[in-house]
C-alpha cells in the first residue's frame, strides 16, 4: 500500500470550509439511555469548526436527550453519487458539547441572521415557542479527505490539521 503524502494545513482547512458551505445538513448524534440517536439537522458554523449551531424543537427526541445529557457529535458528509467511491467521501465528524443559545445572548442576533441566511425557509419556525437555537461546542474533529487524507484537530488550535497516519504494523 502507497504511503499518502499530508496536505498542507491551508488546503486541509479550506477542504473543511468548502465542505460545510457545500452541505447544508449533518448528523447529530445524542444519547438516549446510553445509546447513539442520530437526527438530521441542518446547521451553520460560527467562525470555524469548534462552534455549530442548529435550530430544533424542544418536543424533538434530540431536544430532550440533550437537556439530559449535553454530549453530542455532529457527522457532516459529501452525497454518495454514482461512480464515486463511497468509502472515499469526504466527511467530517465532530464531538462536544451542547448548550442551549439564550436569545438574551450577546451573539444570538448574529447567529439568528447567518442560519436565516442560509435557511430562509426557517424564519416561520423562530416564531415557534417550541422552537430554539442550540450553539454546538465542539472539541474535536475528524475530517477525511479520500483514502489516506484524515486529519485531527482539537479546539485548542482549530486551525492546526495533524495528518492522521495509518499504524504500522508489529506496533
């Protein structure tokens, strides 16, 4: 097997961006009685990846096992297209926590005007009592590039990608 050579952190992270621009929706994972519960929610994404936010209904399944227990993964991925290899999407999983976003809250009006932005058919829903912002503290990401492009980052330097290199083998 040919050993992949890393990219460089510029194109590492502008693959992440023009993941997230390109889709629209993700993965959320919760716990519910110690399991993982998947959700389909559509997000945006504060200045980089360490903060998500999503806007979902308090008598939502995901609402509740958040309130419960605030860990949550977010799982972002390219459409499977025919003639593509599926194993080779790029996609990006995320892991932190969730708070609920106060709309009292200094940034609240901003991230009410990016999601809007991006999902203006979600204006009617801001009206809805039920409904309310969640701002996704994430801690750790994943990205896979292709076969042999994964790449790690932690919040403490979200702009610094560590190739992920495969274990040799005897280790």
């Amino acid at each position: 097997m040919a050993m992949s050579v890393a990219l460089s952190n510029e194109k590492v992270q502008a693959a992440w961006v023009d993941l997230a621009e390109e889709v629209r929706t993700g993965v959320m994972l919760t716990l519910r009685n110690g399991r993982p519960f998947g959700s389909h929610v559509p997000y945006v994404f504060g200045k980089h990846w360490t903060r998500a936010y999503i806007h979902v209904s308090r008598l939502a399944l995901h609402t509740e096992h958040l309130l419960h227990d605030p860990r949550v993964g977010l799982f972002v991925s390219e459409p499977d297209r025919s003639g593509k290899n599926p194993l080779a999407l790029r996609r990006m999983n995320l892991q932190g926590e969730a708070v609920l976003l106060n709309a009292g809250a200094l940034d609240y009006a901003e991230v009410k005007e990016r999601y809007l932005g991006r999902f203006p058919q979600s204006a009617m829903m801001f009206g809805f009592a039920d409904f309310a912002l969640w701002e996704l503290r994430l801690q750790d990401a994943h990205l896979i590039l292709g076969f042999g492009q994964a790449y790690l980052a932690d919040a403490t330097n979200p702009l610094s990608w560590t190739h992920q290199k495969p274990e040799q083998k005897g280790r």
